[in-house]
C-alpha cells in the first residue's frame, strides 16, 4: 500500500489490482463511485487521516477483487440463498437481539464479522482460522478505540464472531460506511459522507456474499440483520421471494436518544475523544434524518407485505421467546424445544447489562421533545407501538 499517494480511484484501484493480482472488480461504474468518495474525503480530511482512508479503500478493494476471482473460480452463482430471515427495523429497536435468538435454532446460521470483513476465500472450502483470529484483533483494536461502546452493544464482546448488520456487506461497494470498517480514519462520519444508492444492485451483492459464504458448507437458514431495509423493500422483496422478513418495532422518541448516545460516543472516540465532534449540531442532523426515516416508514406502501411479520418491541423484550414462538408458528417454521431451551441458555449466559448500563437521555438532543415527541404520532400509529417511557437500555 506503500506506493498509493493521496486518494485518487484510478491510483487505488491499481494498487489493489497489484497487489490482489486480479483485475475483475465485477461493476464498471465503481471507479466513478469511488472517485465521488474520495473527493469528499479529501476535501475534509488532514494527510494522516487521508492516508488512513486509502489503507480502508485499498483493504476493501482487495477483497472485492479476491471476492470476485472466487466466483469466477468456484460454481457460486448456483447456490440456493433459501428462506433466510431478515431482521430489520430503526436502530436501537431490538434488531440485534430479535437476531441473536434466532440464530440460536441449530437448522439456522447467522452472518459473522469476520466474514463481512474477510469473506475470501470462500470459507466452506478454505481453513478460515487466520481470518478469525484477524478479525478478533481488528476488534480489540476497535473496543480499545471506542471502549464505551461494549456498553451500548454488549454482543461486541464476541469480536470476530459477532452478527453485522447487513449494511456492512456493502462496505466494499462503496454504498455504506459503517464504523466497523472505517474506525481507524477520524473526521469520516460526520458530518455525513454522501454515498449513491442503488438498492437492486446491492440486494445482488448481498446475495452473492450469502452464495460465496455457503458455498461448500451444510445448509442452513440465515438469520440476517439490518437498520435500512425497510427503506428498501421493493428490492428486498424482490431479491429474497421466499424470505421471512421479521420488522420490529419500537417508540421513535427512546430510541432516537439512545441512538444520538451511541453514535456520538462511537464519533467521537473515533474522531479523537470527548468534544472531538459538535454534539448539538450532531443531534439536529440526526434528529432530522430519524424524523425523515420513521415518517418515510409510516407511510410505506409496501410494509403491509404479508411476507412481513411486525413485532413490537415492548411485547419482544417482555417475552423474547413467547414472541418468537408465535412468529415461527405464523411463518409456518418449525419450533423445536431444542431451540427453546438454546435460546434460554444464551439469555442467561449474556445478559445485556454485562458491561455496565447504558444511559440516554431525550434531553441530550436539545429539542423541543413535545414536538418531536408530536411528530413520531403517525409511526406509532401506523405500527401500534405504544409510548415507552425513556429510561436506560
């Protein structure tokens, strides 16, 4: 990586076709994607953190080449990605946990990190030790950096192996920036780098990750995860016919304070520490994209889909494993005890204030809460979720 200078595509591109010793990045219009990011990178970042994000760029791009030569290699495009279940819903409304049980049925297999992060070659076929074991330290560096969010996201303690959201399969195309990729370059999160969306094209990737990531192992049902796939549902319905999509649900005005808390103390670990970002600027930006996103929900045409099946959080979270009970029975799945009593095994091993309780507050955002409070109504409405009072998580 030595010999990239500055943030220019074409540079970086061809410094990850040396290095990879492939050529195919599978999408003649990344180049132009990737140039778009780098200016807006390089118009906001200093020459060491610039240098940094052309070690993130160049590490993403490899793997997409190495990515893209195994599928020319190996018979992938055949493989049936059959009946997954999709997690979704607004941050900080359960999505995770609503994932973790269901991963606990032994006919299923959840997505893991270190597979988002190093999914060449494909693992069914090829020792993946040393990729976990790369992964596991990529994440000590990351909770070393931002040591505060095990608090928020205790599932972090299982490193490597910890379940991404899908989004972060969309890193190395450029069309999503999580802090799991991007933690080691400050200033890049906010204020908000611009990335274009096509959500046809990334339901294809993310299917062809799911092909490449089976590929050569037992079959099973993925239980998958994310934050933006009620935003895209036309596509998302289109790509998995036979999914079980599971959306939950919970009061907009808690779960926007503890989503402000837990990407504000995220920024600012990475951006260097406590005032490292504008909190109050931070909070009306994400206070209007949050708006933005629960009306964009409420008034989804698509979200009464009988493929989709509603949760409510307070109902999950009072009785996680009666709710997914009575979802396997209307999704028609099969409910075994032997998944019952894993389900209860895992609870009782991770409970979710092992690392300290996580505190949030509505007033932190610097609103006029009944307002905002007033503006959520159609969400609730639309999904009857009762208020919750806000409180710790």
């Amino acid at each position: 990586m030595s010999d990239v200078k500055g943030l220019d595509a074409d540079t970086l591109i061809a410094a990850a076709r040396a290095d990879a010793g492939l050529h195919d990045l599978g999408d003649d219009t990344l180049a132009g994607r990737l140039q778009d990011l780098a200016d807006q990178l390089n118009d906001r970042l200093a020459p060491p953190a610039e240098a940094r994000a052309a070690e993130v760029i160049h590490g993403l791009l490899v793997e997409r080449l190495r990515v893209f030569g195994d599928r020319a290699r190996y018979p992938m495009a055949s493989e049936r990605v059959e009946r997954p279940i999709i997690a979704f819903g607004e941050g900080r409304s359960g999505t995770t946990l609503l994932q973790m049980l269901l991963g606990c049925d032994p006919e299923s297999r959840l997505l893991e990190f270190w597979q988002a992060m190093r999914p060449s070659p494909p693992p069914g076929i090829s020792d993946a030790t040393r990729r976990r074991e790369q992964a596991d330290d990529d994440w000590r560096e990351i909770l070393e950096r931002i040591p505060r969010w095990l608090t928020s996201h205790p599932y972090n303690d299982m490193l490597g192996a910890n379940p991404p959201e899908c989004e972060r399969l969309w890193a190395f195309d450029f069309r999503a920036m999580p802090p799991t990729a991007w933690w080691r370059v400050p200033g890049v999160h906010f204020p908000a780098v611009h990335l274009p969306r096509d959500d046809v094209r990334q339901y294809a990737i993310h299917r062809m990750l799911l092909q490449h990531l089976q590929h050569g192992r037992t079959p099973k049902r993925w239980v998958l995860k994310g934050v933006t796939h009620q935003h895209r549902l036309p596509a998302l319905l289109d790509a998995y016919p036979d999914a079980v999509f599971v959306w939950i649900h919970r009061d907009p005005l808690p779960a926007i304070a503890s989503r402000f808390e837990l990407q504000a103390q995220i920024y600012e670990a990475i951006s260097g520490g406590g005032g490292s970002i504008d909190r109050q600027a931070f909070a009306e930006v994400l206070v209007e994209q949050s708006v933005a996103s629960f009306s964009a929900a409420a008034e989804s045409t698509h979200a009464g889909d009988p493929r989709i099946h509603h949760l409510v959080y307070q109902d999950f979270t009072a009785d996680p494993f009666g709710t997914i009970r009575e979802l396997y029975e209307r999704a028609e799945l099969t409910f075994t005890d032997g998944f019952d009593d894993a389900m209860r095994s895992w609870s009782a091993a991770n409970p979710s204030h092992r690392h300290g309780r996580f505190e949030y507050r509505v007033d932190a955002l610097g609103v006029d809460a009944a307002a905002l409070d007033a503006s959520l109504q159609p969400y609730r409405d639309r999904f009857g979720v009762p208020r919750e009072t806000p409180k710790e998580n």
